[in-house]
C-alpha cells in the first residue's frame, strides 16, 4: 500500500490574486522557466501565504497567462496565485518586488473580482516595440509598408520539430515605423494565434518582403497585452478586477 | 621595457555581449545577477580576484568552493571577487569572431582586466577548459610567456594535489582549504602591488611560494631517468619550501560560509541549497582521494548546522536542503540533527535529504526521519565494490547479508528506488567480483517485493569505472585498461538481463571505460602530459566530461605524438603498477599522508585486510595530524536546537 501524507489536506485558497510584471535588462534572457522558478522562491522569500495542492509534493497555486520569449523584454508579463489567507494586494505587490532581482518588477496586484471570468480570456494580443539598432528609418517604412500591403508572407519558423512554414501577415493587427536617437523601432500589434508569430518572425517576414536585415540583433520589448476590440485598441486585462473592487468599495460605502 | 604597462579598467564588456547573447542558447547563463550576487565598483579594490569554475555554469555555479571563497574574499573591502564559467562553444565562437574576451558574470569585465585568476579543479577533465578560457581571456596560455600585467593563475580543488600535467598553464597550485589561503594571497598581491611590483611576476611569484600551502611549479625542477620515471624533483631557490604542505580549516563553525549562497535563475545541477556538516572523513576507503587529502575529521556543530540551515533557507528561498558532507550518517549527532531539524521544518514546505553513502540501517532511519512528511522515492547507497572480497580490499567492509537487509528495510519502509553505486576495476577484482552485483540486485528485488509486498520497486546500478588517484592507497595501483572495464560491463548486463522476471525491475547505468582511461592520464601524470593537454585543447578539445564533446581518439592520438618523444605512452601512465621506491610526480606536495603508511595500506589491501576508523581506534598512523598540527574536531557537544523564535 502506498503512503499518503499524514494530517489534514492544505488549507484551500480564499483570495486570487493577479499581477503583472515587467522583465528588463539583462533578465530579457531569462526562459519562462526561469522566470517560474525566481519567482516560486522569491513567493516563499517573501512570505506570502501560498495556497498549495495536495499530496506528498504538494506545489503552490500559480497560474503562469502566456510567457515573452527568451531574449524579448516585457512591460506585460500576468500570473494570477492563489492564498491561504487574504491579503492586501498592495503589500503583496511591494514584497515580491522587494523578494525579486532588480531586473523583474512587481507593477501591479489586484484581487481578481468574483465573477468576473478568466483572466486568460481577456488576453488575446501583445503590443511590442522593437529596437533595431544599425537600421534607419528610411529603410524600415517601406518594410513595413511592403510587408502590410502583402497578403501571405511565408517565413520559416523553428518547431520542436524542425523548421516550419508559417504565414507571419494574418496575425500581424497593426505595425507601423518611428525613430529615436537615429534607431529604428518597430511598433506593432500582434494577435497570440498557433502557431504563434513571434517579433523575430515578424523580423524574418521584413526580411522576405524588403531583404531588410539589421545588422546587429534586435531588441524587442512587449509593452501591453489584452483583448483587441474593433477599434485596434488592447484593453487592460486588470480592468474587469479594479472595476469590481471599486463598484463593492462603493456599495459598503452606501450602507 | 618600452611598451607602456597596460591598465586595468574593469570596465563592463556588456555591450558588447549583449548583441552576442541573443544568438546563442541558454543566454541567461551568461548575464549574472543572481540573489545574493556581488558586484563591487571596480576602484573600491586593491586586489581583484577572477574565480573560475572550470566547465558549464549549469554545473559550476552550485560548486560550494567556489561559493564560498567568492564570499570570504567580497567580505573583504579591499577585495574585488567575481565568477566566471567555461563559455559553451557557440559563445566562444562568437566571442573570437567579435573580440570579446573571456568574461566575468558578475560585472561583466575581462579575465585580462585581474590580479588573479582563481581556478578550482574538482576533476582533471576541466584542464582543456582552463587552456580555453585562458585563450579566450587573451593571457598567454604558458606561464613562461606572461608578464606582471597578467593575472597569477592559481589552482585549487581536489586535483591541485596533483598540478604537475599543468603546471605550465599555472602560476600556482593552493593545496588544501581555501578560505585562509586566499586571505593570504591577497596580502601578498596587495603588498607587492603596493610597492610598485618590484622584481616583476618573478618576485610575486616567489613572495607567493612562500605562502603556507602555495606551490609555485616554476621554482621546482623536474628530471626523469632512462626508464622515464622522475629521477628528482628539486628546488630552483632556496627561498621556497623543499615539500609545501596543505592547508587545513579548524573549527567549522568559525566559517559558516556560504552564509548566503547564489541562487541562479537558470536551471543548475543541484536545485537545492547544501550544508557543509563536517570536512574531512577517516573511514579510510582506499580508492576515495577526498576522504585521505581532507583530514582529519572536523565537525560543524549541531547548533552551527541549525543556524546555516534557517539563515541559508531565509536568504535564498530554496526548498531543500541538502546536509553535506563525505559520508553525512557518520557526524557524531546526526540522529538528533536529522530529527530536531525534522521537527522545526515539520510544517513547511521545505525538505531535508542526505547524501547517503554507506550501506547502513542507520541510513535508512535517517532518511525515514528527513521525509517524515514527504514523498519516499529514491535512496541511495554506496557499497562500491561488488563482492565480499573486494570491499574488503578498497576497505569498504559490509556483507552480503547486512546489504539484503538494509535494502530491504528501505522498501519496507516505503522506498520505491533504491539506488546502488558501484566501481569496476578495482585493484585485484576479476569477473566474478563484478558479476556478484547482478546477484545482489537480483536478491534486493526479490526480498524487497516480500518485504513490501509491492511489485513496483526498483533497484538501479550505477557503475563506472575506477581512476587510481594520487595521495591514496592505490596511487601505486594498475588502473584497468578499457577493454577491461568493457568487458565486465558487458557480462554484468548480460547476467542481469538473464531472467526477465526479476530483470526488468534491474536499472543498469554505466559508464564506458574510455574517459576513465583520460582521467587516469591526467590523475597520475607529471608534466610531460602538459603537451598532451594542450594539443586536444588545439585541436578543438573542450568540455571533456561531456559525452558528446569527450572524444577519446583525440586524446589517444595526441598522447601517442606527445610523449613518443619521452620513451612513455598512454598504458605507462595508466595500466602500469609503480613501484614501492618510484619518485611520483606529486612527492614534493604533502597531503599530510605518510608515504610509508599509504604503501603498508596498499599491501593491507592486497592481502584483504581492513583498517579501522580512528575517530573510534585512536591511531594516528597515517600521519595527518601530527604533521600538520590538526587534530580530530567532533562532538557529541550535547547541544541540541532550539525552537525558533517567531519574527
């Protein structure tokens, strides 16, 4: 017979929590994987009171939304963890920041509001900025220019399974070109399809329209992500939670 | 000299590495800032050290050697301590192709940019590592062609006892502990920095060999006989030691480092956090290299474990815990370290495990203790040899009946795995030692499956074979060619695979005799294996203890050329039995061993004699102790943990 775990099953979560945070700098290489660890310890470093799974390894409630590949920084990164006891969101938001190396900062922590829906399903779309140094302006607008005017742009893409043919154009919402400091940026607004298009095939795809290579790697950072309406616009995924907390605030305040 | 004496900046390479380490894979090795990592502006300094752990960051960052020097030297406000890590090939290639030199992953500066360039050798198999990064740093890889610009290359580890195959790449070679040595080299560097370099790297060099446990190969010359072993071995100056001797750590709780040890983002070999329990261990098993270059035994205490334990767990947020140590059940209060500390963490998440080596009921007790709350899944223990007999010749004594049991005992207590080590190619071993581990595996998985009453336990062999190594019993020894260790591989599966019933419960995982053959090259040789070295590193060898990178050919073709010249070969240095009067290569560095006492103990061994502990047989035979001024440091000290106070 196998040994069950003496004692009472883990205390059950009572709050959920969603945050979002920004990987910079040198962290822009750190995996997903990576990222998961540093901040499973940095939950235990500073103390708050995960919930956590039953059985003989029992593992903390956290719900990783998406992930920015290795190598893209990221402004908008969302996990959403359970607790065992109610916290204020706040502190929780000052304490991991404080628990995390430099390079990844806790920008936001709200309760997810009862009833409110998944927050998984409010997130259909980034928005990046792409630096690319050595390349001018003059040569990245009419990329850009060739590639949305395209309707199919068919860029090799590396799978578990090898090189695969994807069509970059489809998911691509909006791109558009601007300049500082004599560097070229890429704005774009990219839908999260699957196979999913990722800025360096984008920059694979400027590549097959306009032979637009740069000369050194480029440096991608994902600003925003969230639910793309019909007017190009991407939502704030944390809105539904803020509206709900502030609509119960004012209902105590009425009574 | 004319040319201008180049200054060291410091200055961040990171820039230029940054464009790099998108091209490459796993690039978050490369960028540094770990919890509880150091980066100290540059000017603050007067000595910088570089320490380098010689083979991929995945397998080095975890090494407490080096966590712990980084620590002691940065504790220090006049030094500058930063790591760096052998640079996998698509990096280095890179790195060549951009002229970026070898970095480090603290602040991100050149090798180049040091005072001194700190390399610790767990094992042989990173010298071609150590001859790249030196490459890459852009120091001449010879000692001879450096001038006072460069960093002094000093080796430590457990494979500076031998620093003789590459003592043309090393300035020096730190014998022993390092936590007071490096203190030492510091105020060395930091006076004669201070003074305006006076008599150039000469002089440093020669100011260093007079540091306690420091050995500079340059002021020793080497000559060797008619029939290629070494004639002397004799001082170039009279101002340096005839023989250096190590370094040795007393009092354990006086150095509780690492006090915060690294945590990585990217995934490493160990994902725990460990405690150095004791240091040293006097069991006396004639084929381990550390248990005879580490006496003598010294214990932290159990007060001093509880204490790095809750600050270690606070400062890093790991989850697990290892106790480390040579052989962990053997401190003096385990028992009460492994409950109390069982008691304390009972109700977090956090898990204790022990590396567990001796086959031992003990063990299985302790192990049960540390996992009072956890999952019970593998267990490991270490009989090393295969049969009655030839543990008794590496004096590692258990019978059959105490292995069957305790084995037994751990699958009854829950234990699904069970993990066996074993070695071949032992000193006098022949098939039949060898094919006696099938029969063991074969009797722990048939009692095992009574005892439990279960059908899904698991027993794994893990075999490899033995590398005779310097300062222990069998440094005389013929290690086993190849072929040998092949062979008995072979007909050890075969026995194992013969009844399927029992068979598929067996795991078989070993390891080809080919690396060995190199290891025991780089083990037992002097300094003609320099060339060696440095023609695989030449012609593209590095990260030899991988597998995919190891190749054998490369090194069986160039030690054929290399040493054609000296009258010796590969089979000199590896299968052949020394003589009781040779001169070995490592003679003139003192592990505190008595070379008499090591030869009586390599003919005990023959005869299948044992030879007891002398923690519990008061004895000091083997001469460590009144050589070198130490004594034996373990408890019971009767303290006991208390309660944490709640913060």
């Amino acid at each position: 017979m196998a040994r069950q775990p003496d004692g009472p099953p883990p205390p059950p979560t009572v709050q959920k929590l969603r945050i979002r945070y920004a990987k910079r700098g040198r962290l822009r290489f750190a995996s997903h994987r990576d990222l998961a660890r540093a901040l499973e310890r940095s939950l235990r470093r500073a103390q708050v009171p995960m919930a956590f799974s039953a059985g003989f390894s029992p593992h903390p409630k956290i719900s990783y939304i998406g992930a920015a590949p290795t190598g893209s920084a990221s402004e908008a990164e969302y996990l959403e963890i359970g607790v065992a006891i109610r916290c204020e969101p706040e502190a929780v938001r000052a304490a991991l920041d404080a628990a995390l190396p430099e390079d990844i900062a806790v920008l936001e922590c709200v309760e997810a509001g009862q009833g409110t829906g998944s927050l998984a399903d409010r997130i259909d779309t980034s928005v990046w900025r792409v630096e690319l140094p050595g390349v001018s302006l003059a040569e990245l607008q009419p990329a850009v220019e060739q590639f949305l005017a395209s309707d199919v742009v068919t860029v090799a893409k590396r799978t578990k399974n090898g090189l695969k043919d994807i069509d970059a154009r489809p998911a691509v919402a909006s791109a558009s070109a601007a300049e500082e400091a004599g560097c070229a940026i890429l704005h774009m607004v990219v839908r999260q399809v699957t196979p999913a298009v990722r800025p360096d095939d984008v920059l694979a795809a400027l590549a097959a329209v306009a032979d637009l290579r740069p000369p050194s790697p480029p440096r991608a950072v994902r600003e925003a992500q969230g639910r793309l309406d019909d007017t190009g616009t991407v939502a704030d995924p944390l809105g539904p939670d803020r509206e709900a907390r502030s609509s119960v605030q004012e209902e105590h305040a009425t009574v | 000299m004319t040319a201008e004496l180049r200054t060291a900046t410091g200055e961040s390479l990171y820039p230029r590495l940054e464009p790099l380490l998108a091209q490459v894979q796993k690039p978050i090795q490369y960028v540094g800032g770990e919890l509880n990592a150091q980066v100290k502006p540059w000017e603050s300094a007067d000595v910088h050290w570089a320490l380098m752990y010689p083979d991929a960051y995945e397998v080095g960052l975890p090494n407490q050697g080096l966590m712990i020097l980084y620590e002691v030297l940065n504790e220090r406000p006049d030094v500058l301590a930063e790591r760096t890590y052998a640079v996998w090939p698509d990096l280095a290639g890179l790195m060549r192709e951009n002229g970026v030199p070898q970095f480090t992953v603290d602040g991100h500066r050149s090798v180049r940019d040091f005072d001194l360039l700190g390399v610790s050798f767990a094992t042989e198999l990173g010298y071609t590592n150590l001859l790249e990064a030196l490459d890459l740093a852009g120091v001449p890889v010879h000692v001879v062609d450096r001038d006072e610009t460069h960093p002094v290359v000093v080796a430590g580890g457990h494979a500076a006892f031998n620093p003789e195959p590459v003592a043309d790449f090393v300035d020096c070679a730190a014998l022993g502990d390092g936590e007071q040595a490096v203190g030492d080299i510091t105020d060395v560097v930091k006076a004669w920095k201070a003074q305006g370099r006076p008599g150039g790297r000469e002089e440093l060099l020669a100011r260093l060999a007079r540091v306690d446990g420091v050995y500079v190969p340059r002021f020793y010359a080497v000559t060797y006989g008619a029939d290629g072993t070494i004639a002397a071995v004799t001082r170039t100056r009279d101002d340096v030691p005839e023989r250096v001797g190590k370094r040795t750590v007393m009092d354990l709780d006086e150095w509780p480092y690492p006090k915060t040890p690294l945590v990585p983002l990217a995934e490493s070999v160990h994902e725990r956090m460990s405690v150095e329990i004791f240091r040293g261990c006097t069991r006396g098993c004639r084929f381990c290299q550390a248990g005879m270059i580490t006496r003598p035994v010294r214990e932290r205490t159990i007060t001093g474990i509880g204490s790095m334990v809750e600050q270690g767990l606070k400062a890093t947020g790991y989850e697990e815990v290892g106790l480390l140590s040579l052989s962990s059940a053997d401190h003096s209060e385990i028992g009460q370290v492994a409950k109390e500390l069982a008691d304390r963490y009972e109700d977090s998440k956090v898990s204790l495990s022990l590396p567990s080596t001796r086959v031992d009921a003990f063990n299985v007790t302790l192990a049960n203790e540390l996992s009072r709350n956890g999952r019970r899944s593998g267990l490991t223990f270490a009989p090393e040899g295969g049969s009655e007999r030839i543990r008794r010749v590496i004096n590692k004594t258990v019978s059959k009946e105490d292995l069957v049991r305790t084995v037994t005992t751990a699958y009854a207590n829950g234990w699904t795995q069970v993990k066996l080590y074993f070695m071949c190619g032992l000193p006098t071993e022949t098939d039949e030692d060898v094919l006696e581990i099938a029969e063991l595996a074969v009797e722990v998985i048939r009692a095992g499956r009574e005892a439990s009453g279960r059908k899904d336990i698991r027993c794994t062999v893990s075999i490899g074979g033995f590398v005779p190594k310097p300062h222990t019993p069998f440094q005389w020894a013929s290690q086993a060619s190849a072929e040998t260790i092949d062979h008995r591989l072979r007909v050890l599966r075969q026995a194992i695979n013969a009844d399927r019933r029992i068979g598929r419960s067996i795991g078989l995982r070993y390891h080809d005799g080919k690396p060995g053959v190199i290891e025991g090259l780089l083990s037992r040789g002097d300094r003609r294996v320099g060339r060696v070295i440095e023609r695989v590193w030449r012609e593209g060898g590095k990260f030899d203890g991988w597998s995919e990178h190891f190749s054998y050919d490369r090194w069986v073709g160039a030690a054929t050329e290399e040493l054609a010249g000296f009258g010796v070969d590969l089979d000199w240095y590896t299968t052949r039995e020394r003589t009781q009067h040779e001169i070995l290569p490592w003679d003139h560095l003192d592990s505190g061993l008595d070379k008499e006492w090591l030869w009586d103990d390599w003919q005990e061994a023959l005869s299948e004699e044992e030879v007891a502990d002398c923690r519990w047989t008061p004895c000091y035979d083997c001469g460590v102790c009144p050589t070198m001024g130490t004594e034996i440091q373990i408890g019971p000290t009767g303290r006991s943990l208390l309660p944490l106070t709640v913060v």
